[in-house]
C-alpha cells in the first residue's frame, strides 16, 4: 500500500482507541499514529477538534475521510481491507451477526458499564435503550458460551473489539467475572499483538500521567 493508503490513527491510551490500535495492528494495515495526551488536554484543543468535533478517541483519516466512533471504525476496517480476514462480507451468512454484535456492544454494553459505573438510576425498561443490565449480561454470557469467538469459530473483527474492552470492564467489576465471559478475554487478550499493545500502551500512559504529575507540580 502507498503512503497516500496510508491510516492515520489518532490515538490516546487507556481509552477505547487502544482497541483500533490492535486492530490495526492484527490486520497489519500500514499506519501512522497521532498520539494524543488526554491529560493534557490535546483532545479538547482546537487542532483536533477540527478532525473530531466531539474531542473523542479513536479517529481515523483515510483517504481524505474521516471517520469516527470506535464501532463505525471496526466495521470500516474490517470491510476496507479484507485480506485481513477478520471481515465478514456482505452475502455472508455471518454478517447479520456480526453486525449484531457490533451494534450490540455501543448500544447496549457500553451504556448499561456506564450506568453501573456511575451509579446512575436506570430508567423503566420501555424508556432505556439497553434495557436493563442483568438482561443485557445474560445476553453476552449466552453467546459467549457458544465460543470460542463471537461468532463461534471464527475470529472477526468484532473479537478485538469485545475482547480488549471486556478485558478492561472485568478489570473494574463492571462486566460479572463468569467462566464464558473470563475464558473469551483470556482467548483474546492473550493473543501475542493484543498482549504486546496492551503492554505498549500501559507504558505510554504511564509516562502521560508522569508528564500531568510534573507539570501540576510546577504550578
């Protein structure tokens, strides 16, 4: 692939652009990585809200496009470059549920940890989007015992989506530790390019929370 092919990847650690990463590292798609450092506050400066209105990570640019929200880009990826064969094709009879499950994930998983997270009261289930989080576990953990991937035996992209986040929201006790949910982040995450990422990035963040401590402590 050519420069101009070239992804750019704008990426902050510890955030949900850690999962694009390792996409793109799994897919072995040239890139260029912009690092941002969330604690400083690059996010919310003007330079990238002009790529990202919403101060978000991940974004890519591609081809003079960008594009943005983490599920959005894992499909994008995941079609753009096939040879990667972590896609699943249109006339696939996997694709519906691929697309499920990446749908699934930003509209039911995340909002339903992010309740939990921050205590919030979650509203009658005819006014929540997710439901309710007990429903919405029970979902995931059925499917996943279905394993050993999202989709059975095969392994997409949707896995390195749902396996690297999952192996933080087990970390923090907001997805419940059982035996089909613990098995799929082990599969996942001890892949060698997601270890070897995830082991990457905690170092990086590591030395942005460094540079926050030294600059507070100067003031």
């Amino acid at each position: 692939m050519s420069d101009q092919g070239k992804v750019t990847l704008y990426y902050a650690p510890h955030t949900r652009s850690t999962g694009t990463l390792t996409l793109l590292e799994e897919m072995g798609v040239p890139y260029d990585r912009h690092v941002l450092n969330i604690r400083a506050g690059e996010n919310r400066q003007p330079a990238y809200l002009a790529i990202n209105p919403m101060g978000k990570v991940p974004a890519l640019m591609h081809q003079g496009q960008v594009i943005t929200e983490q599920v959005a880009i894992c499909i994008y990826l995941s079609d753009r470059f096939p040879d990667a064969k972590l896609a699943v094709p249109a006339g696939d009879p996997l694709r519906g549920p691929f697309l499920r499950w990446m749908a699934f994930y930003g509209t039911c998983l995340e909002p339903a940890c992010t309740d939990k997270s921050l205590k919030r009261e979650v509203p009658p289930r005819s006014q929540s989007g997710y439901g309710d989080y007990d429903t919405v576990m029970n979902v995931l953990n059925a499917q996943l015992e279905k394993g050993p991937y999202m989709l059975g035996d095969r392994i997409t992209a949707a896995d390195i989506l749902w396996g690297t986040a999952l192996g933080w929201l087990t970390m923090f006790d907001l997805v419940p530790k059982l035996p089909a949910i613990m098995r799929y982040v082990e599969t996942v995450t001890t892949r060698p390019i997601v270890a070897r990422v995830r082991v990457a990035d905690s170092a990086l963040a590591a030395e942005h929370e460094k540079a926050a401590a030294a600059k507070s402590a100067a003031q």
